[in-house]
C-alpha cells in the first residue's frame, strides 16, 4: 500500500462501488419514504451534500418525473411552494439544514437522507433513509454523497431490483471499479490549476470534483457548466492547466481548449465512465495532490465533520 492509499479517505473512496450497489438495493425497499412521480420537489443540503442534490434535480426534471429544485439549505426560499423537500446530510447534524427542516414542519413534507441514525436529523425530517454503510470517517466526503446520489438514480430509474443497462446503478459501479483501478490521466500531478465542466446532472458533479480538490488538496480548482466555459472561464485555461469534462464534450470545446495548450481530460463522454465513476477518479486525484503536496488528506485545512453553528 502507497502512502495514498493508506489515508482514510482512499480507503472510503474505494469501497464505492459496492457501496452503490448497496444503496440501489435500499432505494427499493425505502421508495415509500421517496419522491412520487409528479410531485414538485427541492432537494437541498450544504456543501457536497448541496452538489448531489443539485444532481439529483437535473436528473429527476430529465426524466419527466416532475419540477424538481436544488438550493443550499441556507438559500432556500420560504415562499416558494413544494410537495416535499428532499435533505441530504451525511452527519445529520448541519445547523442549516436543521433548522430547515425545523421550518418546514407541519407545512412541507420531508424526506432526509442520512448516513447516522443517531443524530438530530431523524426526528426533524417526516421521513429518514439511513445509508450507515456508507458513513465514513473522513472529514471530506466521498462514498456516502455519491451513495445518496446513487440510491435517488436507481429510485428514478425504478433499478432498485437491479436494473443494468446504460445510465443504471450497476454500470455506474462496474465502471467505478475500472476507474479505482486504472491509472490516473497522464500529466494531471503535474497541473496547476484544473476547471472541471459539465451538462444538465452533471453539472453538480463538476462542482463536487472542485471542491473535492480545495478541500483535500487545497487545489485551484473552478468549475462550470460546459456552454458557459467559452464565455470567461476558458482564460484561466493553457499550459500547465487542465480543463476536466463530465459527460459529453459539448462540439467544437475540445479544440478551444487544444488552443489553449491546456490539458484536456474526458473520460465520461459516450461509450466511457459513467459520469459518477468519474467523480471517483477526481476523488482519487484530489488525495493523490494532497499526498504529492505533503498535505494529510484525512486533516483538511478549516474544515470539520459538520458544520454546527
Ligand atoms: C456537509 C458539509 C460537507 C463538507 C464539510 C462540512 O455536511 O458541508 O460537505 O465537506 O465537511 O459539511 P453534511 O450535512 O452532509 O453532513
């Protein structure tokens, strides 16, 4: 074992796959707990756990199962109506998203998904699916916010029973396991600087594999989504810069960036990683940075578990 492998959070991060697998078989005996087709939704949660529900509300729009928003739990808006609100909360601890949940009560029904059952959330949410098998010890966050993201595909996709075709769960997870495997794109240890891009879903995976990298790594990272990228951010791109797509690369962008003389990274475009799988080779990156900048990936710099304010 590599000193990147022995931190804490590459040993979470590579237990995914199974963990996903794991969550697709829950999503089918805790669907009465999940959104129903039609309703009007707002997912929200804090930092990664806002990402996966910004995923997760691309994705549900997409499938026509109804309007679905995504908020930090900070920045939802009162007024606004919904038929439920959707929390993810690893610790089920985060001041904002219980003091949400708090304002909710009574008004909006709500659905929590948590990594603990011991913690405040359990009884500030109407109902609460627990994904214990995949808390973790790390402060920074991996297996359960890509876990909670599985468990809500594989409820839209109706796969809890275990569906395999393209898009489903058990794609995602068999290319989770060639993305632990494989070596990581040639030439990104050595990067200074990384822009990470996606589409629709994917969008709220860029913004994690970003701060995945800040928060481990204390890397520059930026993310955006892909059309928006020629309007500013493809600047900061060029020698010794990397440009990262999640998804499809949209036509035309991976000459831009050639023309850059930045690197460009696209492992998930057709016929590739599922997206999610890739998310774990930005992950693994991250940890492999902090190693190869002398930082502790298991102690981020500023951060804790939980925010509790
Ligand atoms: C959310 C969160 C993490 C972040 C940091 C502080 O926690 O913002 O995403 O990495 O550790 O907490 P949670 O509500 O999902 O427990």
């Amino acid at each position: 074992m590599t000193a990147i492998d022995s931190s804490l959070t590459a040993e979470e991060l590579a237990t995914q796959p199974d963990c996903w697998r794991r969550a697709a078989t829950l999503a089918g005996t805790s669907a009465a707990a999940l959104p129903r087709r039609g309703e009007r939704i707002a997912a929200v949660g804090c930092g990664t756990s806002w990402f996966m529900a910004q995923s997760y509300a691309a994705l549900r729009e997409a499938a026509g199962q109804g309007e679905t928003d995504a908020f930090a739990a900070s920045e939802f808006p009162g007024a606004r109506d919904y038929d439920r609100v959707v929390a993810i909360t690893r610790s089920g601890t985060t001041t904002e998203v219980l003091t949400l949940l708090g304002a909710l009560r009574g008004r909006t029904a709500t659905t929590a998904l948590t990594a603990d059952p011991h913690t405040p959330v359990m009884t500030a949410a109407d109902q609460v699916v627990v994904l214990d098998f995949a808390d973790e010890r790390s402060v920074v966050q991996t297996r359960f916010a890509t876990s909670a993201l599985a468990l809500l595909r594989a409820h839209l996709a109706g796969d809890g029973a275990g569906g395999e075709g393209p898009g489903s769960v058990a794609k995602a997870a068999a290319d989770a396991e060639r993305a632990l495997e494989e070596p990581l794109p040639e030439g990104l240890l050595t990067v200074d600087q990384v822009t990470f891009l996606g589409g629709g879903w994917t969008n709220g995976l860029a913004l994690e594999a970003g701060l995945k990298m800040r928060e481990a790594a204390c890397f520059w990272t930026e993310a955006y989504p892909a059309m928006e990228y020629r309007h500013g951010p493809i600047a900061i791109t060029g020698p010794g810069r990397a440009a990262w797509m999640f998804g499809e690369l949209p036509e035309g962008l991976a000459g831009d960036i050639a023309a850059t003389g930045g690197l460009l990274v696209a492992g998930s475009g057709a016929g590739g990683l599922d997206p999610m799988a890739d998310l774990v080779r930005a992950q693994r990156l991250a940890v492999a940075l902090a190693t190869a900048r002398g930082l502790d990936p298991d102690n981020p710099r500023a951060l804790t578990r939980s925010v509790q304010l």
